[in-house]
C-alpha cells in the first residue's frame, strides 16, 4: 500500500522525467558537437578551436531563444487552466512536447536528418507549455499539498529527487552514448531511452498521479479567504523584490551554465562523452548538498538566509570556475556551489505564502516566464561576450555571472527586513 502511495505522487514523475533529460542532455551535447566540427570542417577544409566554439554557441543560442521564447504564452493558458481546478494539465501537456523534441533527435541521430531540425522539436516543446509549465505545475501540487511551514522542505524535497535522478542519469548517458551496433548508430540507444522514459512518463502523469490537498486550518485558512496576505501592499512589494532577486540568479546561473556547455568542449578540457555525463552529475550534485543544508540550516536561519547562503555559494564557485584549465579544476569550482540549488525553490516557497492556493499556478508561471523573458536578452549578450573574450579570456562570462548574482542578494536582503518587521507589527497587533 505504501509504495502504491508513492507511484501515485509527483515525485514519480520527477524521477522518470529527469531521468530521461539527462540521457537527453547528454545526446544533444555530444551530438551538437559532433556536427558542428563536421560542418566547420567541410567548410574551412580544417576546423579551429574558435570556428566550432563559434559554431556551437551560436547554435545554442538559437536554441536556446526559442525554447525561452515559445512557451510563453501556452504557458499562461496553461496556469489559469491549473488554478481553474485542472492541475494535471499544465503537466501533462509539456510532458507530450518534451516527447515530440527528443523523438525529433533520435531522428537526428538515426535518420541523419540536418541539426536544424532540432529548432522544430524544441518549438514543438514551447508551444506545449515546455520546462516553465511542466516545473511551476508541478511546484504548485507541491504548495498545494504542504502548510507553510513544511513548504521549503518539502520543495527541497522534490528538488533532491530532481537531481538524484539527473545524477544517476549523467553518470549512466556517456556510457550509453557510446554502445552502439551497426544497426543502431551511436547515441541511437541513449536518445531512444530518453524517449521511451517519456512515453512511460506521461502515461504515469495521465492515469496514475493523483492531486492531493493539505486541510487548511488557522490562520493559513484566512489568508486562504482573503487572497493576499493581510496587508495587501505590503505583500505585493514582496513580491516584486522576490521576482527581481530570482530574475538576477536566474540571469547569472543561466546565462553562465549555457556557456559552460560549450566551454567543457573547448581546450584544455575538451571533453569526450563519458567525461561530460560525469561533469552533469557533478552539477546533479548540488541538489543532494543543496538538500540537505536546508534540512540543516533551516532550523536555525530564516528562508532569506538560506537563499542569500546559496547565491554566494554559488557566486564563488562560478567565480572560481573562470580560472578553470584542468578537469580536476572544474570539480573543485563545482564543489563551492554545494549550496546553490537552495535560492530558487526558496524564493517559490516565499512566494507562495504571499498569496491563497487557487493563485499559486499563476503567481509561480508568471515567475518562470519572468525568466524566459529574461533570457530573451542574457541568452545573446553572453553568448557573444563569450565569443569576443575566447582569444584573450573565455572566463570573463563567469565572472560577469558572480557580479550578477552578488547583486541579486541586495533585493532578497530587502526582503528579509521587511518580513522581520512584518513580524513584529503582527505580534505587537496580536498583543
């Protein structure tokens, strides 16, 4: 009965689905790669290191943009589908695009069809909604499910599981990457696991995964009634000093990781596929570090410490990660961003509790889509820093991430004042 409960909850579907953008992550990597030395040099006659870092960041940032881009509006459609009672669907949805996007590179890979193909499997996943849909859906069962109290943990919870299965799924992908048959070509049977990972994922979403409320009781039950939380003004500037310091993490953790893509290809490091499924587990890592500080800090520090903790444990880390020239290097600056997974479910948690539980899908949709717009403008201005420091300083963009993201802690510190005196205003009413 027991393990019955767990299949039914969304944290299965976490772990299938996760497992299977690892396996995908992995494939997309190496194949890009692959393609864009192949077509540099049949062009140039010989491919420098500069002409394929230029080819494959420019195609990530096609990329990129249109899977930012695209899911903007299904994504809301899908939110006030959530808040309206329909809470599977913005779920479902996206999980039907991520299967058509990996079903177009298993074609890229067994079929040779053209890279560009790519850009209309991962259009086919922004017009379902794509990641921002598929995560703030499943936040919202979360928020859904918890009191206020148990929320962060229980986020964190759902983001351990998250990244165990990224990490056993890195670890395995650069292995699988490289059986192949001469029926089969290579990265035929890690693309085709992702895809069946999905199928099996979405069925489980559809008939299986079951929608489950905590009872509202106290003073959760009037906030619950009164939609904002008591003083109306006072939690919208919440809000908007929220939004701004996680849009700021949100610029520096994915403006610097989509670079990082493409610097592990690069020399020194260069990396071959079992090496790169090792280097996405090593990024899987953090969630498992990032869980359990909250399980340790949370009881002696507030939320706002705890997100501040994490943004410069990862502001050091990226920092230290511009100065990278050897593989051992790379897991050293990894391992001082032990603690940066914790600020984004923390801020999600935070805001959460600014608003009744029929708006949580829309206040935490309009966050992620905040994000897409966001690297709408950080995705081609890293990008082409990037390119213009390759010859003299490929870092420089980890560092500008540091700089970003230390200035993201001033909005969150803001917060955290205005919370603490919130607090005191309300104990001296209650008095």
């Amino acid at each position: 009965m027991g393990l019955w409960y767990l299949v039914k909850r969304i944290e299965t579907v976490v772990l299938i689905a996760q497992l299977a953008s690892a396996f995908f992550d992995t494939g997309l990597q190496m194949v890009v790669k692959e393609r864009c030395a192949n077509a540099t040099d049949s062009i140039n006659g010989t491919s420098t290191v500069d002409s394929r870092q230029r080819a494959m960041t420019n195609f990530y940032m096609t990329y990129n943009l249109l899977a930012k881009f695209t899911p903007i509006i299904p994504a809301i459609i899908l939110a006030k589908i959530g808040d309206r009672g329909y809470r599977k669907i913005p779920i479902v949805i996206p999980l039907v695009g991520y299967l058509l996007s990996r079903a177009v590179l298993l074609s890229v890979v067994m079929l040779g069809w053209p890279l560009e193909a790519l850009y209309g499997g991962v259009v086919l996943h922004g017009l379902c909604g794509g990641f921002c849909s598929y995560w703030a859906g499943v936040m919202a069962l979360v928020s859904l499910r918890s009191t206020e109290d148990d929320r962060s943990v229980e986020m964190m919870c759902v983001e351990l599981i998250y990244g165990l299965a990224g990490l056993v799924g890195s670890l395995a992908s650069g292995h699988l990457f490289q059986l192949y048959t001469a029926t089969f070509k290579q990265g035929s049977l890690l693309v085709g696991l992702s895809v069946a990972f999905y199928l099996v994922c979405l069925l489980h979403s559809t008939f299986l995964l079951q929608i489950n409320r905590v009872q509202v009781t106290g003073p959760e039950s009037e906030k619950e009634n009164q939609g904002l939380i008591s003083h109306n003004s006072r939690s919208l500037v919440n809000i908007a000093l929220l939004f701004a310091g996680g849009i700021l993490y949100d610029v520096a953790v994915g403006g610097g990781v989509e670079i990082l893509v493409s610097f592990e290809m690069k020399e020194p490091l260069n990396w071959n596929a079992t090496q790169v499924g090792y280097g996405n587990a090593a990024g899987f890592m953090v969630f498992l570090t990032s869980f359990f500080g909250v399980m340790v800090m949370s009881r002696w520090v507030s939320d706002v410490s705890l997100i501040i903790i994490g943004m410069l444990s990862f502001a050091a880390g990226i920092y230290f990660m511009a100065f990278v020239t050897e593989t051992y290097m790379f897991y050293l600056a990894r391992s001082l961003t032990l603690f940066a997974l914790i600020p984004m479910p923390t801020i999600r948690s935070l805001l959460s509790k600014q608003v009744k539980g029929s708006s949580y899908g829309i206040l935490l949709i309009s966050l992620q889509l905040s994000f897409k717009v966001a690297s709408l403008a950080y995705t081609p201005i890293y990008t082409r820093v990037y390119q213009a420091t390759l010859d003299w300083f490929p870092g420089f963009v980890f560092t500008l991430s540091s700089i970003i993201t230390v200035l993201a802690t001033i909005p969150i510190s803001v917060v955290g004042c205005r919370l603490s005196k919130g607090n005191e205003y309300e104990r001296i009413q209650g008095d």
